[in-house]
C-alpha cells in the first residue's frame, strides 16, 4: 500500500506487525496484554486515516493528538511486555518503529499547532 503519505503508511504497517505479534501472543496463551496491544496498536493508523480526512486544522490536530496517545499507550504495553516474563517474543523492533511514529506524530502535532497560532 503505497499512499505517499509516510504516517500513514508508517501506521498501517506497523498495524500489520501488531497484528502478527497479537497472533503469536494468542498462540503462547497470552490473552491480556496481546488485547490491550492489538487494541491500540492498531488504533494509530485508523486515527492517522481520520486525521487525513479532517475537516478543520483543530479536527486534523485533535486527531493526530489522539493517534499520539494511542501510540505511546502502546509504547507501555510492548515495554510491559518487554520486562515481564509472560513470553520470550523480542520486542525491541517494535519499540523502535513506535518511537519513530510516536516522533513523527509529535511533530505533525507541534507544527501545525503552530500554524494555527500564526
């Protein structure tokens, strides 16, 4: 899916791979964190996508500041998941791709924040 649009490509892939990893959470009988993971994990894009689609500047920032949220909500359950014992899955890549989105998002929220002000 090629969108020229790097967030929301960003987003959707980075969907796709908590979907994966929700997969192989299931199948080590690991149901909690896997839920809260895939929940909003996959929240990002679809907020990203709304955003995209704003109907005012406000709209779009109150958008993109809600994917933020989701974003570092699931920054807290990977690291949760990282330093517990409940699975041996490595989830160092997707601690580094969630702060690349989480980056991103913060300064498409902060520029534009700007440019409303101006």
């Amino acid at each position: 899916m090629k969108t020229d649009n790097l967030i929301a490509d960003k987003t959707f892939e980075f969907a796709i791979s908590i979907i994966r990893l929700y997969t192989q959470l299931q199948n080590e009988k690991e149901f909690i964190i896997s839920k809260q993971l895939m929940r909003c994990g996959t929240s990002i894009g679809a907020n990203v996508e709304e955003a995209i689609a704003a109907q005012s500047k406000r709209d779009f920032i109150h958008k993109m500041s809600i994917a933020s949220k989701e974003a570092r909500e699931t920054k807290y359950w990977l690291r949760l998941l990282d330093k517990s014992v409940v699975t041996k899955i490595s989830v160092d890549n997707y601690l580094t791709e969630i702060g690349h989105i989480i980056n991103i998002i913060t300064k498409i929220v902060k520029t534009s924040q700007e440019h409303i002000s101006k």
